[in-house]
C-alpha cells in the first residue's frame, strides 16, 4: 500500500522505515490526511506479521513534525463539530491518542502487556529536526528516541500558547519520562529544549550525529524484537515519584498550582488543566489517563477564548507577518543596507533590530558622539546576550560591525531605506528628508517613525511623496513586537510593499494603520491610563487599580505604565491637547492630578522623583504611601470587578472607536495591535475578539451602561449600536 | 430539649511536637487511651455507662487512622458496647467532637457521651493525610489556596497589625501560660502521661517560655515570607485581596502556635445520668454553631461562629464573661478582639497555643476544659469558646457555669 504523506520503505529485515513528507508543504504538520493514512499505517503495521518493526523519520530538512495543523483545529476540527454529541467531540479530540496509544501497545490490551503475555513491536523514532507539540508527541510514543546533535533542534509542547494543551499524550508521557517537575517546566511554558537537555531530563535516549538518527534508530529496533514501554510494565514508577501520598509529588501539585495561578492571574485555564491532566492521570493506568487529556483538550478546543488565541496569536499573525497586506504585484524589495536618522533612543533600537536581521545600518546622527553612543545601545544588547549564552560572541560582532555611525549624509547614497527617528519637531524633520532626498537613489522609500505627526504632512516636505510612509516603533525597539505602518494620503503600493518587507526582515508583527492623530495604539493607551488616573482622584486604592489590570491580564499596572511613560509627558499632551481644542482643563481632576505630580510634588515620573510608586535604589517599586494624603480613601471602595470593567472598557471603547473610524481597517489588526502594542490581555484573543465572544450587543448595552455610570466617554461608537441591532459579528466566524 | 451538662474535663499536657519531646515515645492511641482511663477512674463510673465517645484528629492515618476513638475505648478497657467515632474539623476538631457529644445528649441520643481530641503531631505529621484542596489544581484554583501562615499574615497586613502587635501579643501569652502553671489554674484537669512501666513523662505542658520578650521574638525571621514570595501564594492571596499592595510577613515560630502532642477529653450527660451515677454537674452548654467563611483568608471564622453562637443563645457579646480562642496565630486573635471589641484582659486569660502549642485534633477540647475550671476559679458565668479554622470555617461553644 502506499501512502501520500509519507513513504515506507521495509527492508529485508522486516524494519519498515516510514518518513514522513506531506506534499506540497514547507513542513509536516498533523493534517487530516496525515491522521488518516498514519492511522492506516499503524493498523497494517500491528496485523503484518511479515513487518518486525519500524522507524519514523521525516523527508523534510525543515524539521521532524511541526505538531497540528492549527488552520485545521482553528476553522474546525473536533472545536468545530458544532452540531456533534459530547462522545463524537470525545472521538474525535481522543483521534491522535488512540492512533499513538496503538502504535506503543502494538494493539495489544495493556493487562497483556502488564503480564508479559504480549509484547509491542519496536518502533523508534529518528528526529532529524524540530519536534513540536503532536510531533514531539508522536516520538514519545515510540519505544526508543534518536534525535540528531544538534542543539539548534526545538523539542517542546507550545500548545500552551495558544489556549491548548498537548493533547496527544503529552500530558502523561512526559511526566512518566521526566518527572512531573521538568514536564511542568515543558508543557505550561511552552518553552522547547534542545536535544541534549532533553536526553539528561530522560525525554529521549540518543542524541547521534544527523547522518546516523535513521542507523542508530534501526540498530535499536533490529537489536530488541519485542518491547514494552516502561509504563505498561509492572512496578512501574514516575521519576521522582507521583500521586496525592507521595510527598515530594504533593509539595510539586501545591506549588505548581500557586505558582500557575501567579502567572495566569486565573485566565487561561489551559495551564491549570495541563496541572490537572498531571495530577488526574498520574493515579490511573495509562490508558485512562489519556482520555482524561482528550477530556481536558476538548474542553479547551470548544472554548471561545482558545479559538482566539488560535486565531489571533497564530494563524492571524503569521498571516500579517507574511505580508497578508501587501499589495499585489509589488516584486519583493531586496533591503541590503538600511539609513537610520537619528541615534536617539528610538534611532539606536531600531539600527540594532535592523542589523540583527542582517542588514548594514548607516547610523547617522548630527554629532559623531551621538551617533557612537546609539551603537553603543546595540554594543550593551549583544554584550548582555553574549554573556547569558543567547548569541555568540562571533555573531554578536558581526551584528556590530554592520552598524556604521556617521555624521556625514553623504554615506546615506546606496542604502535601500531609510527610517528616519529625528526630533520629533516638523522643522527639524523637513531638514532631514531635504538633506536625505538629496543623496539616496531616486527609488528609496523614506519611512518615519513618528508617533505624533501625520505622515501626510510630513511627506509635503519630501520630493516623493509617494514613496514616504510611516513606520512606528514602540520604545524599547529591540523588545516591543509591533510595528505599525502608516500610509500617507499619498504613499504608493511600493512604500508599503517595502516597509511590509523591511518589518519581515526584522522578524515584528506588523498593522497596517489609517494616518490620523496617535495612529491606533496611542489612541488607545492614553484614555486607559487616564481612567487609572482618574480612579486614584474618586479615592480608589492605588493596589486595587494596579491588582485589577494584572487580574484582567495587563503586564503591568496602568499607574506604573504611567510612570514609565512619565507624567511630565502626560501632562504636556493635555496642555497640547487643550491648546488644540481650546477647552479649559482646569477643572478635569486628571489634569489637575498631573498639575499636582509634576508642578508641586515634582514626582514627574520614574526617571525623575518617581510616580505613582517609589523607586528605591536597589529594591523594588513600591506604591507611593504619601499618595492618599493628596488624594484621600474613598470610604466606600468598588469592588475589584467593577475597577476591572472600567478599566476593561476604558481600552475597548477607543479600540472600538478606531475599528468604526477605519484607523485599522479589519478586526484582525485591531487585535494584533492591541496584543503586541501594548500588551492587551492575551488571552482574549484581542479587544474585537472579545467584544465578540461577550457578544457585540452585549459590549454595547454595558458600554452605555457604564456611559451612564461613569460619563459619554463610555458610549459606544454608532456602527456598533448598528452591529447590535443587526446581529453583526467583527469576525464572521464568531459565534 | 434536654439540657447538656459537663461534668469532668482532663487532658494530657502537650509535649513539644519533635522527635526530642518527651511525648514522642507514647503513641496516639496511647494518649487517647490515658485520657479515657482517667475519665473513667477518677469519676468511678461504670465505663459502660458512657455510649458514645466522639474524638477529633487532624491527621487520621497511619497510626491515628481507621478510627483512632474506637482502637482506644477497646485499649481503655470500655466494655464493648462503647462506640466511639473519629471527627476532622481541622483545628476545631476537639471543640466540635465535644459539640457532636453534646449534641447526642441533647437530642436524646444518649445519656452519657465522651467528647475529645487526640494528636500526635510529632509522630504522625501535619498533613500526612494529603488531601484534594490544594494538590488538585481544579479545587486549588477554584478557592485561591494559600497555606495558612500566608493567611495569617493576610490577615495582620489587611487588619493593620504591625509586627510589634503580634509580637507583643506572643509575649502576653507566655506570661499568663506561665502564670497560669505557677498558680496550679490547670490542675483540675491536667493528667500526667505515663510511659509503659507506668512512671510519668510529661506534667507540664512542656513548651512554655516565660523569659519571652519583644527582643528575643524581635530576632526571629518571618516564616513564610519566602513560602509566599517565591512560591507564588502571596500573589494568589492579593488576587482575591486585590486592594493590598503586598503582604507583610509577620508571623514567625514565636507568634504562631507550636506543634505539639497530646489527648482531652471532656466527660458530657444530661441531668438523670448525673444523678444516677453520683457526678455534680460543673457547667452547662448554653450554644453551639459551626460557620463556612471566606477560604483563602481562612482564619477570620470566629468572628462569624461567635456571632451564631450567640445569636443562637439569645445573648449578647456583652453577656460573655470569659472568651478563648485558639491562639493558631496572633493576628487571628488580634483580629477577633477588634471585629467584636473585645478587651485583651477578657480572652484568653490564662495563655494559649502560642505558649502551649495546638495539638490539632485534641485542642478544642482542650480549650474547652480550660475554661470549665476558668468559670468555677474566677467564679464567673459564661465564656464562648472558638477557634479557627482551615478552608474557612468557625466553630463556637458557649458554656454557662451551673
């Protein structure tokens, strides 16, 4: 029989070697069609008589098996068998258990096994690259592990996060093979490990040089005819002891489960289920075990918040990573050598991002100094990477030496971009453009990283307007994933293809974002720290406001974001602001906050006098306690759901606003944005995501609620009154 | 309903909870066993007249397991026909063993009942009997487990007591537990613990430190700063309690209640019985209420089951003379004097587990028997005794001296 998504080949032995290889694909992935002719395989394998044995590998110089297909689990799947009974969903979600629970029991019952009546055949895998979550778990289930030396090879369980768990017994064999702590490390984490780490944890048994995995793997098959994995035999125990009365495992589940609910904050059950498929299936036999994780998986695989991960956090931002808004027809862009203007904070973090993917930088800044210093920025970054093992020294200097600082424009002649991050003053930056213009190629895109000024007024000072665009950075450069894009009203297909393949370069997530004041982000953030601010002046205790944005799932705490971004700044946008729209802030308690902080308190900010917190040297940030003098304890203090709403909708109102406006122009980018931006609550796949999961009529009657409550800057935006109405969904798989 | 009347309380004294103290080498059953033995003996009752003997245990495995009661009423010597059952309220298990004993008498179950407590923390450990609540992670996450030293400073940071508080209520404690023991106000009930050949290992409750001041308790470390930092409990505790910023670790192996070992039991009938056999009542049960309270602070229930008790004998806070509440940690007490404005001179007048030690199973009992001879020393009326207790719980007694 022959099979499309792999080859078997048997040799004159009996050992049958099956190398997987789906066609028509960069890597091997659980798809329908693998699942269906490997489970084939796998009942021809276990009645051949004529067949002693196996090994697996894989055809691809990609990797061994990338895991599932999450296209598939995300469109459909076992979560998207809407109209089947709870066991059908079972069946399907428990598909890859049983296939691999076949494949280590040679079909045989597992008392047979227990007793020694029966015997497996051996089947042993040769991982000559990458083997993550299904694919990892494929080699689990086989009786012996060759993995190729090589350290850059990822073996890991990442379905964590994504809002799934290992579904395909990586919950019990893990454990049964490296002890309930290093599998706990592995599966909540996500985090894969390299080959030798995995053979000291007991995970595989060979790591050999890639030529010999297949060699090595038929050598063991040929050398032990009938096998047993170690858990279908007598006596068997987990490393380091398991169940409820073993007290090492007891004080594990105990810690496991605090330190778990520390990190979640209570919002992604996917973690504590992972802990439950530990504790649950570690005092039954195996074969229980595993369909309690089919129970926990499907579980997770039906619920609203996994298929918003899935979408956002997968599919979508591979999908935007790829280039999905890019123009047609645009040939690619070959980006070589990179003009960064301006060593500033943001100028030194974007020529080090630019550098390390691979591009030569022409750092060029007014004084020599200045421009030294920036790449000194890049020199701190390798340094520290270099002494904590992450990049070599080797690579590391080469990444330096393809930073070139300078003063001189002249050096700016054969770049391929420039990404100008000058002072932030339209005079200073249509000086720059003028002097740029006048020495790169008549066809080089010039980008912008400006946060505050319209690309479409910027570009009135350049010659090519078509070919000037935005691209905007978040500060720290080298840590914030996004990126957006801002085309200005002139900006041509060709500026956006380029900025699109420069961000690809440099490995960030980037939106496509509508040129108006702030972009979408910092349209965003600014009212979210503004109600923060405006809690502490009703006399909400400052912990309760930072406790309520952990607990929705925010890094850190408005007021302590505020600090970071200082309210100095803060400040001077609402006097801006006020300038702008010639309203008298004078009376708004957030304003007069401000006044308080910078002008009379002089706590202007983390780096200058502190904030909302102390900061001792040394130690840790703590709330300021002379805080309540000036804005003293509300009697009456909401409750810690009330301050998480209202900080909740303080994001998704403007969110909601910016999609209506078409400043993002799709759900999916809002979401991006939202996430990678400014760190927006993961585990819900993204403000529209959530507005869609709450139901959109929902988010619109508890907006107006809280409009009621709070004040109009609540109320939803029209076209989401109108969604409501209708019965529109944001995404059209919503429901 | 028939009136529940106490006529004798004993208990072994409590011998440090370690394989150095000296009651280490007497087995569980064997405290039990001693203080059934002196129920019996020095009331020269019939031991066939008490029905049914109800014993609290924390940790009921092992050699505290298959019910503990019943192994020692065949080891005493009872008759056969003497049931005996094995009651875990964590560390109310003693006082609602007593309030089971009592219930029986009053709901006409029986005549004449035995409620108590027993353990031997040193040789069958907190916690030996595992358990769901925080292994398994659907029941962990659900209540926001936190070890109770977690909850104990919880409740000190969220109540503002600073460590000097609780650390001068330790100090409080050591003295009136020594004062008590120089004034013989424990003779009534204690009952030397005797070894195999019968001389006695243990008279004294054996942990008590009189010398104990501010300094010497100022100089130990927090015990569960750590526990609750790097373990990730003190970030579950403010998930629930989210308006604190940060828990303050105050509590160390001074302020807290020590691991101990021991046995009581309190000796309970109605009115017929006591005439029967000859026994003068000493105090009557005036109430009893057990509570669920709010599980990750765990230790505020007292508040709550004084309050039912109360509630439940028609009187008023300021009908209670005496109140004793197991000093588990000193901010629970702390806790308890502020929510119902309860003077330090009134609870707790003669020390308690801070100085003593809280063996689980049998201090409710304990307890229970200490402010029996309290009522009949101080010529008093009532007193209220409680304790709090693990997951969330209260239980409250309100006794009434006849």
């Amino acid at each position: 029989m022959s099979y499309e998504t792999f080859n078997v080949d048997v040799d004159s032995d009996g050992v049958a070697l099956v190398t997987i290889d789906l066609p028509g694909k960069s890597m091997n992935v659980w798809n329908a069609e693998l699942m269906k002719e490997f489970s084939q395989w796998v009942d021809s394998f276990c009645a051949d008589d004529g067949i002693k044995g196996a090994v697996i590998t894989s055809g691809k110089s990609s990797g061994f098996l990338a895991g599932a297909d999450l296209n598939m689990l995300g469109g459909g799947g076992a979560g998207g068998m809407v109209s089947a009974s709870g066991k059908e969903k079972f069946e399907a979600a428990f598909a890859l258990n049983a296939m691999l629970r076949k494949l280590e029991t040679g079909g045989h019952p597992a008392k047979a096994l227990l007793n020694g009546q029966a015997h497996a055949k051996p089947v042993a895998a040769a991982v000559n690259g990458l083997a993550l979550g299904g694919g990892l778990e494929l080699v689990l289930a086989c009786h012996h592990r060759v993995v190729a030396d090589n350290p850059k090879i990822q073996l890991g369980v990442p379905e964590v996060q994504v809002g799934l768990l290992p579904g395909g017994g990586g919950t019990q064999r893990l454990p049964r093979l490296a002890g309930l702590q290093n599998a706990a490390m592995l599966a909540t984490q996500g985090r894969p490990i390299d080959p030798n780490t995995a053979k000291g944890q007991g995970i595989i048994q060979d790591v050999v040089p890639a030529d010999d995995v297949v060699a090595k793997a038929k050598e063991w098959v040929k050398a032990n005819p009938k096998v047993t994995q170690p858990w279908d035999k007598k006596g068997f125990k987990y490393p380091g002891g398991a169940g409820p009365m073993n007290p090492g495992a007891v004080q594990f589940h105990v810690a496991s489960n605090a330190m778990a609910q520390r990190e979640t904050s209570h919002n992604y059950p996917a973690v504590q289920y992972i802990l439950s498929c530990f504790y649950e299936g570690s005092v039954v036999p195996f074969d229980t075990a595993i369909r309690i994780e089919s129970k926990y998986f499907l579980k997770l695989l039906s619920s609203a918040q996994t298929r918003n991960m899935i979408r956002t956090l997968f599919i979508n931002k591979q999908a935007a990573e790829k280039g999905e808004q890019r123009p047609e027809g645009v040939p690619p862009t070959e980006i070589k050598k990179v003009g960064v203007l301006g060593a500033g904070m943001m100028g030194a973090g974007i020529a080090y991002v630019t550098a390390k993917g691979g591009m030569q930088v022409v750092l060029l800044d007014r004084d020599i100094e200045y421009a030294k210093k920036g790449k000194a920025y890049s020199q701190g970054i390798v340094e520290k990477g270099v002494s904590r093992g992450k990049v070599t020294k080797e690579k590391g200097d080469e990444l330096l030496a393809r930073i070139t600082p300078t003063t001189d424009y002249n050096d700016l002649k054969d770049v391929d971009l420039i990404i100008e991050a000058v002072f932030e003053d339209p005079d200073v930056k249509a000086d720059v453009i003028k002097r740029t213009e006048a020495v790169i190629g008549q066809d080089v895109i010039f980008a912008s990283n400006t946060s505050t000024l319209p690309i479409t007024g910027l570009a009135k000072h350049s010659e090519r307007p078509d070919q000037f665009i935005g691209i905007h950075f978040f500060s720290p450069v080298d840590k914030m994933p996004l990126v957006e894009i801002i085309p200005g009203e002139q900006s041509g297909d060709r500026s956006l293809a380029t900025a699109l393949d420069y961000v690809g370069k440099i490995k960030k997530t980037p939106i496509v974002v509508k040129d108006t004041r702030g972009f979408y982000t910092n349209r965003v953030v600014p009212p979210y720290i503004n109600e923060s601010m405006l809690l502490v002046t009703e006399g909400v205790k400052a912990a309760l406001i930072e406790n309520a944005a952990k607990s929705l799932g925010m890094p850190v705490g408005p007021l302590a974001l505020c600090d970071e971004t200082s309210q100095e700044l803060g400040l001077r946008i609402a006097k801006a602001t006020a300038k702008e729209t010639g309203q008298d802030p004078t009376n708004e308690p957030v304003y007069q906050l401000l006044l308080k902080f910078v002008e009379d308190l002089g706590r202007k900010g983390r780096k200058s006098g502190g904030g909302f917190y102390d900061y001792p040297e040394g130690g840790k940030k703590h709330l300021w306690p002379g805080l309540t003098e000036y804005f003293p304890l509300a009697d009456e203090q909401p409750s810690l759901e009330d301050v998480k709403e209202r900080l909740l909708y303080a994001q998704l109102i403007p969110a909601a606003h910016c999609f209506a406006e078409g400043i993002v122009s799709d759900p999916q980018s809002a979401d991006l944005g939202a996430i990678f931006g400014w760190g927006f609550a993961p585990w819900t796949g993204g403000p529209m995501s959530h507005i869609d999961t709450i139901g959109v009529d929902e988010f619109v009657r508890k907006a107006e609620s809280l409009a009621q409550k709070y004040g109009p800057r609540f109320n939803p935006p029209n076209h989401f009154r109108e969604m409501a109405k209708t019965g529109e969904t944001l995404y059209k798989s919503a429901a | 309903m028939t009136e529940a009347y106490i006529y004798d309380a004993v208990r072994t004294p409590r011998g440090k909870g370690k394989p150095d103290g000296s009651l280490h080498e007497v087995t569980p059953v064997q405290l039990a066993t001693q203080v059934l033995e002196a129920v019996r003996d020095r009331n020269e009752i019939d031991a066939g007249e008490i029905e049914d003997v109800a014993f609290g245990c924390v940790s009921p495995v092992g050699e505290q397991g298959a019910v503990v009661t019943r192994t020692a009423i065949l080891n005493a010597g009872y008759p056969q026909t003497t049931s005996g059952i094995q009651v875990n309220r964590f560390c109310a298990s003693g006082l609602e063993a007593v309030n089971i004993a009592a219930a029986k008498v009053k709901a006409g179950e029986a005549d004449l009942t035995i409620g108590g407590g027993v353990e031997s923390m040193s040789r069958v450990p907190m916690g030996s009997d595992g358990g769901a609540w925080p292994t398994d992670p659907s029941t962990a996450f659900k209540t926001y487990f936190v070890p109770q030293g977690i909850s104990a400073d919880l409740i000190a940071t969220k109540y503002g007591f600073s460590r000097d508080d609780v650390d001068a209520y330790a100090v409080e404690s050591q003295k009136r537990a020594a004062r008590s023991w120089s004034e013989n106000r424990f003779a009534k009930s204690i009952m030397p613990v005797k070894d195999v050949i019968g001389e006695t290992v243990l008279d004294h409750d054996e942990t008590v430190r009189a010398e104990t001041d501010m300094q010497s308790l100022g100089a130990l470390n927090p015990s569960f700063a750590m526990l609750g930092e790097n373990f990730g409990f003190d970030a579950v505790a403010l998930q629930k309690y989210a308006e604190i910023e940060k828990i303050n670790h105050v509590h160390h192996a001074g302020n807290s209640s020590g691991i101990v070992d021991g046995a009581a039991a309190v000796l309970i009938g109605n009115e017929d019985i006591g005439k029967k056999l000859g026994l003068k009542p000493r105090a009557r049960i005036r109430a009893m209420a057990s509570i669920g309270s709010e599980p990750t602070i765990m230790l505020t229930g007292p508040e709550f089951a004084a309050k039912k008790a109360l509630a439940r004998a028609g009187m008023d806070k300021k009908d209670i003379d005496l109140w004793e509440l197991n000093e588990a940690f000193a901010s629970v007490v702390l806790r308890f004097m502020q929510a119902l404005d309860i003077d330090h001179s009134d609870i707790n007048v003669n020390g308690g587990a801070i100085a003593m030690g809280h063996p689980l199973g049998a201090t409710g009992a304990m307890i229970f028997g200490t402010m029996v001879d309290e009522l009949e020393r101080s010529g008093k009326e009532t007193a209220l005794i409680t304790l709090c207790i693990g997951a969330g719980m209260g239980t409250a007694t309100i006794i009434e001296r006849v």
